[in-house]
C-alpha cells in the first residue's frame, strides 16, 4: 500500500481544492489529508477561517478519494508528519513548488498546476463585495 499525503487549509471548499486531491490520490493507493488547524492558518495566512477545523477535517474526510485526514498543527512536523503516515509521496499545488524539496531523502515530492482563477481569497473577496 503506498500512501500519499497532502496538507491545505481547505477553507470554504471549492473545485481547485477537489481537483488536487484527486490528482493527489491517483499517485498511490490511500490519500492521507493534514488539514491545518485554526491557529496555524492564522499564524500563515493572517486570518482565521471561514470554517473551523473539526468542519473541515470533516468534509475532506467526507470525499470519495481521501483516505484519512488529521489535523496538521505545526508547519515545522512535515517530516514527522510524512515519516508517521509511512507517506511515499507528497503531492503540493505548485504554489509550494522547490520548498518541500528537502523531503525528497524519505518520499517523493510531487508539485500540481494549480486550478486556475480560483481560491478561497478570491472566493471571500466575490461574496464580499
Ligand atoms: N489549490 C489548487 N488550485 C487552486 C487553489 C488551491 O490546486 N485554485 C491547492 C493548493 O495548491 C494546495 C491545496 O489546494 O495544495 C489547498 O490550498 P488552500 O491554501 O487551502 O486553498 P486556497 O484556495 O489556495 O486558499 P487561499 O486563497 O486562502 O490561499
């Protein structure tokens, strides 16, 4: 069984953040989701999410290609994160793309071509304004 992880905030979910998980999930045999938690995307992003992180832990666990998810809490246990899930490959939207690098001594890293013109951002900014 080889494993796949990939971590997002997944906040006020949309098609970009479905189309990387499927891409994602085809790499292996189980998709594992760390979602991150409330107070690590207010630390990374500056705001707090629309929707709290037991809401979305529990609509990306909902989907069809995830396996498992689990709540990420601090950027700095990547490597604990991907060692403990036994992951294979980390997959990331090509947002990240060079920074997971040094992962590449224990799984193989994977960036995707993000969807384009769509995000939560700009999903909050339309609803709005
Ligand atoms: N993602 C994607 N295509 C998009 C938006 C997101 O492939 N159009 C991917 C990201 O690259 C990341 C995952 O979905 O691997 C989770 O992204 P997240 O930051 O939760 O979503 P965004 O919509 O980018 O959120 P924000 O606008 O708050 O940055």
């Amino acid at each position: 069984m080889s494993t796949v992880l990939t971590f997002g905030t997944f906040d006020v979910f949309h098609v970009g953040h479905l189309r990387i998980l499927e891409r994602a999930a085809e790499l292996g045999d189980r998709l594992v989701v760390g979602v991150s938690s409330d107070a690590l995307n207010v630390s990374k992003k500056g705001r707090a999410p629309v929707f709290c992180q037991d809401e979305r832990l529990r609509l990306v666990a909902a989907l069809r290609c995830v396996d498992e998810v689990f709540l990420e809490e601090s950027l700095e246990l990547k490597r604990h994160y991907l060692q403990h899930h036994g992951a294979k490959v980390l997959a990331m939207g090509d947002d990240w793309k060079g920074r997971f690098d040094e992962f590449n001594d224990i799984c193989r890293v994977v960036y995707f071509e993000r969807t384009p013109a769509i995000s939560t951002t700009a999903i909050i900014e339309k609803i709005r304004f």
